[in-house]
C-alpha cells in the first residue's frame, strides 16, 4: 500500500481472444500479465501469451475475454491449445515473431475499458 493508504496496481490481467481462439489455440482465450508503466502505454509480447488454467482441468472456471478484448488479428506467438483440447485436425505449430503491438491503457481492463490497437507488425512465421 502507498502512504495514501491505497493500493498501488503491480500487475495488469488481459484476458484476450484473436482469430486463432478455438482452432489454433485455447477455445476460451488466453491471458497476459503486464507490469505497469508510468505512460500507460505497452509493447506487449504475445510470445508470453499462457493458457487459462481450464485449458488444462474442466473443473476450474476461467473468465472469458471481454468483447472489447476479442482481436480481429490472428496472434500466432505465444502458447498454443493443449494437445488433448484439440479437434481432429489437430493445433498447427506455428512461430512468429511478433515485433511490436502497442495498446492503450489507463490501468483499468474491463467490459467498458476497450483494448486500443494502434500498430502492429509481425514477422515471417
């Protein structure tokens, strides 16, 4: 806690989907935890991408992404879907370097909070 006696934020939880959510990845998103900056703005590494823990036991709930946080792009980096959450077809094991996608923030992720997608460049995968 500060001397103010709030509570200072130490990490940012962005649950998101993309184009990949249900056939390359995880069927309810993925998640990314960032860090704070003093700007409010971030290079996020989708290399860090994880997989909610669902993903890997039924009996866990996970929130799903906001409709402000479902990417119109396909995020190739990051985790992939478990082998045995797959559909016959099977998870493609692509990499692509993702180089640079800056967002948004002004330290609140939610519903009424949209994801702002100001530039994006990835690399040959």
């Amino acid at each position: 806690m500060s001397r103010t006696g709030t509570q200072q934020i130490t990490s940012l939880f962005v649950p998101f989907a993309d184009l990949t959510t249900g056939t390359e990845t995880y069927g309810a998103g993925r998640y990314l935890d960032l860090k704070p900056t003093a700007t409010g703005f971030y290079v996020i590494d989708f290399n860090r991408a994880y997989n909610p823990t669902c993903a890997y036991n039924p009996t866990w709930e996970c929130p799903y992404p906001p409709a402000s946080n479902r990417l119109k792009v396909a995020i190739r980096a990051g985790e992939k879907a478990p082998p045995e959450r797959v559909g016959r077809e099977g998870v493609r094991r692509v990499t692509a370097a993702l180089q640079a996608i800056v967002f948004d923030f002004d330290g609140v992720i939610a519903d009424s909070e949209p994801l702002h997608l100001t530039g994006i460049s990835a690399g040959a995968g």
